[in-house]
C-alpha cells in the first residue's frame, strides 16, 4: 500500500473510533442529562406546592373526609391550571398542554387530591415517592403506565408537607418522560448532524494533510534518485528541495552525502580520464627521447625533437584545459559587474584565434550585432573561443568559420564533414571526442565541456546540428 493511502486510512481510523466514542458520550449524556435538569425543576416545584397546601392539609380542609369538597383554594387552583390553555414556542418546538399530574397524600399515605381525580382515595403508601418522603427522606421514582411501553415513563418527585416541624403528608408532582422526549431527540439530531459534519471536515482536513506530506516526501525521493544517479558531465547538481522539520534535515543530510559521493566520483573520474590521456603523448615523449640518445641523421634527429614539442605543447593545452574546467565546475554563477556586448567578445575571441585559423588556410567571419546582457566578459569569450578552435579544427583548407550573433545568441558554424549522429547527444562530455577529417590526432574532447559549463553558468543552452556540409552549434544565453 503506498505512504499515503496509509496515511489516509491511519488518520481516518483514528478519526473514526475517536469521533463514534465521543459521540457515543454525547448522545448516551444527553437523555439522562435532560432527566436529570427535569427532576431538579420537579423538586423545586413539588417542594413549593407542598408548601402552599400545607396549611389546608393541616386545617382538615383537604382529608379523606373531604375529598368531593370544593372548600379547598389549594384543589381549585390546581385544577384551574390543569385545564388553562397554553400556546408556546419553546426554541422552536411548539408546546400546548401542562403536563404536571399533582396528588397529595394524607399521612397514612391515602391519596386526599389527584388533579386528574382518578386516585383519590387509594391508599399510595407503597409507592416509592410517598413512603421515602413521609419517612423524612428523599422520594422519587420513575413508572411506566404501560409495562410494555418505554415511551410511557412518568417521573413522580414528592416533597413532605409539614406542620410545626412534624410531616403530615407529601405531594408529588409527576411529568410524563415523553413531554422532553422531543428535546432530547432534537439535541441528538444535533449533535449526530455536528459529528458528521465534524467527520467531513475531519475528512478534508486529513486529505489536505496527506497530500501535504506525501508531496513534500515525493520531492525528496525525486530529490533521493537524482542524487544517486550518475553525475552529469557538466557538474550542475539537483536542488535540494525545501522541506520542513525532519524532511529538510533528512534533504540536506543528502546534500552533504551527495556532495561528498560526486567530490570522489569527481576525482576518480578526472584521475582516469587524465590518465588516458596522458599515456599517449607520455609514450609519444618518452620514445622519442629515447631515439635522440642514439646517432641519428640530422632529418631524424630534428624529426624526433618536433615530435617532443608537439606532444609537450598537447600536454601544456591538455593541463589548461582541465585547469580552466575544474575552475569552472567549481562555480556555482557566473559573475558580471556590467552588462557586457555580446559583440566585444566574439571579436576578441575571433583575434585570439585569427594566427591559428590563418596556419590552418581557414577563413574568419564575423556577422551580427548580438546584444549585451548580464554575463561574465571572460567566460563568454572563452566559450566562443573554443567554438571557433573546434570549427577551425574541423574545417577544410581554404574553408570559412562564421560567428553569427543575434540577440542574445551566438551561432558558430563550419564547413567541415559534421558530427556522426550517433555522436550529438555525447557532444560535451569530458575527453569525448570524434575523428578529425585531416587524419590528425583527437583534441581532449575538453572544449566543448568548458562551453557547456559556461552556459550552465549563465543559465543558457545549446542547439547543435550538421548542415550538410558543416557542423553548426548556436549559444544562447540566459537574460
């Protein structure tokens, strides 16, 4: 299963059983809750009827003796309550009925009122409600007036009447259960609504969190394969990619990982690139010096002492070349102090290389304007140097080397055989090299990489192609 899939299924899991426990609570809360804020509105109301009936219990106006008696305010009032009209609105739940029953209990425990009149007479002194309160405690319970039913829960909570100090009877208040029923439903609906909609943005919340992570951790395992892929021949390493905490140190311990790996790689590489090269004029010098110590002829011995001269002057070009690359891939930017015409370095770059074109029977030209921009004078100059050192190699005698410069870009182009196609995509590597027309020995295949370096450097690239005949290969440089 992939990171974030795991993420995502983890944070949902989580999520899950903590949001189903607390609404467990809520809900499994808020029914006895209700219960619990009605039986306490029940007491305050029982103990103050109670007290507002103490009196006539007391005076025998409200007995068993008198139970169809009409001489009690207290019986009056009560059942002029009962059947009082009521329209209210109660947080937007409609209420048009008082549902309090009311009874009061002589001291035996025999009902003496019932505001709905069908107890009176019996005697109660069983039930919970009055035995516990002529007793002197606290008495409440809770009946179902259908066994069968669990809607048909009445609560009853008595309050003792008293007379000088002594408990003469009790009356209870009782509401049926069903009359909070639809609050307590509402406020489950309520908070079931909140606990989805908690879960849904519970569910965005975990989504964008996971895309956050699995991205920054995709970026470091891009980051990861760039790294341990093989260095590219023009130096140029992958961005650390910038992420927070833990990643970006992990990110930057990579970096230093990487930059210590391509530091070797980097020397191993040159150590056996220069060893090859070296070995071919090494040998080319050593045989020779070897044939001057003998008695040669004077066309030999000059022969021989050319041939020291040339394959020192390959190496003395070989060791600058490498020289002027290693400085370059140490770089990490080029540096210009004014905006410099791409125009003057063509030129001057065009008059370092006029003696040797002129050796080689080759032809100069220069065409354009170009434009100037933010680069480093030496480097653009040594990078179309070696353009026109490459072309001139690769000219005929007689042959023309055109610098052409437009904008920001500098095409250099010759009339030589070009490049074979399988060759292009290696062009730049280091000591990469192809045949010269003429037979002569390779090049160190290192001019074409200080040129791809510098481009890097200004943020530029290259276009490279044959032309049939010639080869042409266009700058262009980063504004």
């Amino acid at each position: 299963m992939r990171l974030g899939l795991r993420l995502l299924f983890a944070f949902f899991l989580i999520n899950g059983i903590a949001a189903f426990f607390v609404l467990r609570v809520f809900t499994a809360e808020i029914k006895p809750s209700v219960r619990e804020v009605m039986e306490d509105m029940m007491v305050d109301t029982a103990n103050i009827l109670a007290e507002l009936a103490s009196e006539e219990v007391a005076s025998g106006r409200m007995s068993l003796a008198h139970l169809r008696s009409q001489d009690s305010t207290f019986a009056r009032s009560v059942k002029r309550y009962a059947t009082r009209p009521v329209d209210v609105s109660i947080w937007g739940l409609s209420k048009q009925s008082l549902d309090y029953r009311i009874y009061v209990v002589d001291a035996t425990g025999h009902v003496i009122f019932d505001s709905e009149g069908r107890a009176e007479g019996m005697d109660y002194s069983r039930w919970r409600d009055v035995a516990l309160t002529l007793r002197g405690q606290y008495g409440a319970r809770a009946s179902r007036d259908i066994a069968e039913d669990d809607t048909s829960g009445v609560m009853y909570v008595a309050a003792p009447i008293l007379s000088q100090g002594r408990i003469i009877g009790a009356l209870t208040v009782a509401k049926p259960t069903r009359t909070v029923q639809r609050f307590i439903e509402r406020a489950e609906r309520k908070v079931l609504n909140g606990g989805v909609l908690l879960l849904a943005l519970s569910a965005l919340v975990g989504i964008a969190i996971t895309l956050w992570i699995v991205w920054h951790v995709r970026r470091l395992r891009d980051y990861a394969l760039s790294v341990q892929a093989p260095s590219n021949s023009f130096g140029v390493a992958p961005a650390v990619p910038e992420v927070p905490g833990e990643l970006g140190d992990l990110a930057r311990a990579m970096e230093h990982m990487r930059e210590r790996l391509e530091g070797r790689d980097y020397i191993e590489g040159y150590v056996r690139a220069l060893t090859h090269e070296l070995k071919s004029p090494v040998a080319a010098i050593r045989g020779a010096g070897e044939l001057l110590h003998d008695d040669l002829p004077p066309e030999d011995r000059a022969q021989f002492a050319s041939q020291v001269v040339e394959q020192s002057v390959r190496l003395q070009r070989l060791i600058d070349r490498l020289l002027e690359l290693s400085k370059l891939e140490q770089r990490q930017h080029a540096e210009a102090a004014a905006p410099t015409s791409l125009r003057g370095c063509a030129e001057h770059a065009v008059a370092q290389c006029r003696a040797r074109a002129s050796q080689r029977g080759v032809q100069l030209a220069l065409q354009g304007e170009g434009a100037a921009g933010p680069w480093e004078a030496d480097l653009v100059t040594l990078a179309i140097g070696n353009l026109i050192d490459n072309a001139i190699d690769f000219s005929p005698e007689g042959g023309t080397v055109r610098v052409e410069l437009q904008g920001a870009s500098v095409t250099v182009s010759d009339e030589g055989p070009g490049v074979p196609e399988f060759a292009l995509p290696r062009l730049g590597e280091r000591f990469f090299t192809t045949a010269r027309p003429d037979g002569a020995r390779s090049g160190s295949g290192l001019g074409l990489a200080i040129v791809r370096r510098v481009l890097d450097l200004h943020g530029g690239d290259w276009q490279i192609g044959n032309l049939h005949p010639g080869f042409s290969i266009r700058l262009q440089f980063g504004r």
